[in-house]
C-alpha cells in the first residue's frame, strides 16, 4: 500500500510538507504498513503533522481495515516522537530501520478508535 498526500497552509495556500502510508522500509513484501511524515521547519510546531497523520491513519484503518500501523524516528528526535504518542502510538523500542537505528512506534486501530 503507499499513499501520499501533500500537505497545504489554508491560507496562502502554501505547501508544508507530506503525510502518507507506504510498505515497511519500502518493501512491497513487507507485512507492515507505515505511517510517515515530514515537515518544513518553517510549519513546525502548527500542528500540521498531528492532523495529517490522524487523518492518514483514519484512512489506513477504516477504509482500508489495516489492523496495524507502524513508524520509526530517530532516537534523537522527539518532535515527532511526541505527535506519535499523541495519536496514541505507542513504543515497542529500538531496532534498526533503513539503515539506522530507530525508535519503532505501533498503533492498532482498536487503540486508534478508542
């Protein structure tokens, strides 16, 4: 599965990063289902991310009926650790991930609907 939206400012409309699902480490034969995000510097903080991502996973489990979502951070990064948990992910620990180690994050869509 991959799906990628673009995410847009209301108002002047202006491009802010993007959210989107894809196959675990790009690997169609992968199991898992990952949620990923990236913002530009200049939105962090506007919440974004956490209503991108919550819609995104919205997707991921109703229409699509996934049972699980999984995504990674790096360790040193808590920004989006922090929106993760937010959602309601929550940290199973580290492995490694893309060639780096990696916080790896699940949510189950009982946990989401909850």
């Amino acid at each position: 599965m991959q799906v990628q939206e673009a995410i847009f400012e209301k108002s002047p409309r202006a491009f802010v990063g993007q959210v989107g699902l894809q196959c675990f480490e790009y690997d169609p034969r992968s199991a898992e289902t990952e949620l990923a995000f990236v913002i530009k510097k200049s939105a962090w903080g506007r919440g974004y991310a956490r209503e991108a991502a919550g819609e995104v996973l919205r997707f991921g489990f109703e229409r699509h009926q996934l049972e699980k979502i999984v995504s990674v951070i790096a360790p040193d990064n808590p920004a989006p650790q922090a929106i993760l948990r937010k959602l309601g992910f929550g940290c199973t620990g580290e492995r490694t991930a893309y060639g780096h180690r990696v916080m790896y994050f699940e949510i189950t869509r009982d946990r989401f609907q909850a």
